[in-house]
C-alpha cells in the first residue's frame, strides 16, 4: 500500500492533508469506456464499464455510490477540471454517442 497525501479543506476554512492509503491493485487504474448513473433521493450511483463492443458484452468495473451533496462537490471539480485542461490542451471535441450498432462495418 502506498500513502498519498490529500489535500483537504478543515473547519474554518483550514487546510489539512490526510494520509491515505491506496492498495497496489487499486492505484493501477481500472479502464472504463461506458458510464452509467442512477439516482435516488439519497444517492448517486456511478457504474464504470468495460464494454467490448465485437463480442456485445461488458464488465462492470467499478461501482461508485455517493450522497447528493458529495456529487455537487464531484461535478464542480470536474467542471473545474476539465476547463483547465481545455485551457491547456485545447477544446475537446464531444464523442459521438454510439448507436445501437456496434463493431465495425465494412
């Protein structure tokens, strides 16, 4: 496991790091190229998916569930993500949603 200092805001507007730990097999990253959420009253739920669009199967690879005020907090920071890296590396151009047809044609 490896510890890896987060930066957090603290009461009064203080800020503080905590140390976390982060387990080898999770700080390798898990590929996700279909996103799905769901919702409830209480929370959001994030499905990341694996899907292999020649064999029309997917795995769902990560499951991530949170509060709705946690999900505000979420989108605004990729918001500001994204700026800045649009900032940095130019507009990205929006993918085309995939149809119902999948694989290649030819």
């Amino acid at each position: 496991m490896n510890g890896q200092p987060i930066p957090q805001t603290g009461p009064a507007g203080q800020s503080q790091q905590i140390q976390i730990k982060i387990e080898d097999s999770v700080m390798k990253g898990t590929y996700a190229n279909m996103m799905s959420v769901a919702h409830s009253k209480e929370e959001f739920v994030m499905d990341f998916l694996n899907v292999f669009p020649a064999q029309r199967a997917g795995i769902l690879t990560s499951r991530v569930i949170v509060s709705p005020g946690h999900m505000k907090r979420i989108l605004k920071a990729m918001e500001e993500n994204l700026k800045k890296y649009e900032s940095n590396f130019g507009k990205i151009e929006e993918a085309k949603v995939p149809g119902s047809e999948v694989g290649f044609r030819t």
